[in-house]
C-alpha cells in the first residue's frame, strides 16, 4: 500500500498555487486575517519555567544570609495581578477568535471562496466547542506540569540531613525520572492538538458534529492505517519547521525593506525631540506603532502559503486514507487529472 503522506506533497503544492493564484489582493488580505489568529490558537508549554531564584527559601525557614526575604509592596502586587489577568484574559480570546477561525479556513479551501463573515455565522457554534476541548486539553497539561513541578521540587523543599541542605541528589534522580514523562505527555498532547486541527475540524464540517463525536469517527480510521496517520505526523512535523523557516525568511526580508521608510521617519521623530519634545514623542510612538502593525501584518501574508499548503496537505491525506472524509473532492479530482494529462 502506498504511504500518501509521500503521494500527496506534490498535489498540494498544486492545490495551493491553484487556491492562491492568480494573485487576488482581497483573498490573500483576507487570508491574512484568518491565519494571524490561527497562529495563536497553541499554547506554548515550553514557556513554563520553574525557577527557584537564589536566595529564596521555603515558608517557615530562615533565610541562609541572615536578612529577610524581599517583600514586594502591595500596589506592586496588585498591578502584577492585574496584568496577568488581562494576558489570561485576551490570551481566552484569541484563543476562542482562534478556534472559530479554524472552521472559517478549512470552508475557505473547501468552497475555494474566502468569506469571513459568512463562514464565521455557520460555524461559530462548533468553533465554541472547539475552543472549550482545547480549553480543558490545556488546563490538563497545565495541572500535569504542576505535579510533575512539584514532584521535583519536594526534595529542594524538604531539606536534607543538615539544617537547610537541600536533597540535590534526591532531586536530580527525580528530574531523571520526570523527563521522560514529560517527553511522552508533549508528545501525546502535540498529537491530540494536532490531529484535531487538522483532521477533527475537517470532519466536524463535513458531517456537522462536535468534537468528540469528529474525534470518534476519526478514529475509526486510525487503527486500520496506523502507518499512514505515523508517516503523517512524521512529514508534517517536518514540513512544519521548513515552512516556518521560510515564512521566518521571508519576514525578516520584509522587516528590513519595512526599516528603510519607518528608519527615515523614525529619524524626523529624533530631530522633532529636540526641537519640540511632545511632538517628537507623539510621532515617535505613531511611527513604532505602525512599524509594529506592518510587521504583523507582514508576517501574516508570509504565513498564508505556508499554512494553505499544510492545511492542503492534510486534507489530502485524510481523503485518501477514507474517501466519505474527503472535503474537498472537486479540487482532488482536477489535480490528479492534470498529472495524468502531463
């Protein structure tokens, strides 16, 4: 049996020049917008650092030097609170913008016709549930890393044999221990992410369920062609790093052709500063706010071949594994068709 994870790179770079050109500045704005949500729809479970700053001890014990331990003013405390509650908070948003905009993509290359607004009224229901899976997948991961957190940090905590020694090396077999459970669960959990973003939300649009239910029926597929769902994961992890390397190109070519105009205006700004501090610093601010804004914006565009090809490829792969999940059949046929005729 053929590997179609092999078979289909080449039909979906056919589909993705089919989809995106002739160029269309509407589509591809439009796009655009679609794909700089979706890059914010992960979670990145690599940021959570678990540090213990020197100096700080366990409550209850005495620091080492003698001096108490710095306390943080509570107006210091308070705004830091508030700050992570308004990143929590719009972190929730981008992430349920996010999910939504998932179902928004996959219609786009399913009707090859990109309408936002029309997309986002039929779908915002299973872009709900969506968002709440991936709401409790990561709410799991975050409770699993604080177990295996504190697992390793009760023997620094705990003390040794003398007054204040830490179990160092109690705590290094510990981290040994932790490391490949920590290897498994990101594994597993890039899995599940994944597939459901990538196959899950293809067939809750095609038979319009929820995700449980997508999931259920994608996995009947599964044990029946486990080779052709591992050669999957395995081409598309790496496709996913060439293309960001590229989409990570074509932004920094961009960033530099965008410092030439904002430089110039940014140097109006310095030479305002000294002659007129307020409106230097008001065109100052302006201009690194449309720096930034052409930046994202930038990279939002870099992103949309990458991320159609990826979406493509996984479309493709999936109706070639089980043809009744094939959502996009009409753009599967003329593809092949084409190849045959060549």
């Amino acid at each position: 049996m053929p590997l179609y994870a092999l078979e289909d790179l080449d039909d979906a770079l056919d589909a993705t020049r089919a989809f995106l050109f002739p160029f269309d500045r509407s589509r591809w704005v439009r796009l655009a917008l679609v794909v700089l949500f979706l890059g914010t729809t992960g979670a990145n479970l690599n940021a959570f650092q678990f540090n213990l700053p020197a100096g700080q001890v366990a409550p209850g014990r005495p620091p080492a030097n003698g001096f108490p331990a710095p306390v943080l003013p509570g107006n210091v405390l308070a705004i830091i609170a508030a700050l992570v509650v308004l990143g929590v908070a719009v972190g929730l948003v981008f992430l349920l913008v996010g999910s939504v905009m998932e179902f928004v993509f996959v219609e786009s290359l399913r009707r090859e016709e990109v309408r936002v607004r029309r997309y986002w009224g039929e779908r915002w229901r299973q872009g709900l549930r969506l968002f709440g899976f991936r709401l409790v997948l990561g709410l799991l991961v975050v409770g699993s890393l604080a177990v295996l957190a504190a697992l390793f940090f009760a023997p620094l905590l705990l003390g040794g044999p003398g007054p204040g020694e830490p179990l160092g090396g109690l705590a290094a077999v510990v981290l040994l221990l932790l490391l490949p459970v920590a290897l498994v669960l990101g594994v597993v959990v890039g899995l599940v992410d994944g597939f459901t973003t990538v196959f899950v939300v293809p067939v809750m649009v095609l038979e319009d369920c929820g995700v449980l239910a997508g999931w259920r029926r994608l996995w009947a597929t599964i044990p029946p062609n486990p080779w052709q769902y591992l050669a999957y994961a395995v081409a598309g992890f790496v496709l996913s790093i060439v293309g960001g390397l590229l989409a990570g190109i074509a932004v920094a070519v961009g960033v530099l052709l965008l410092l030439i105009p904002f430089g110039l205006l940014a140097a109006v700004g310095v030479l305002l500063l000294e002659a007129v501090p307020p409106l230097g610093v008001g065109v100052l601010v302006v201009v690194g706010v449309l720096f930034a804004l052409s930046v994202i914006a930038f990279a939002a565009l870099a992103q949309v071949p990458v991320v159609t090809y990826l979406r493509y490829y996984a479309l493709l792969v999936l109706g070639d594994v089980d043809p009744d999940l094939d959502l996009i059949p009409g753009r599967r046929a003329a593809i092949r068709r084409e190849t045959i005729e060549e």
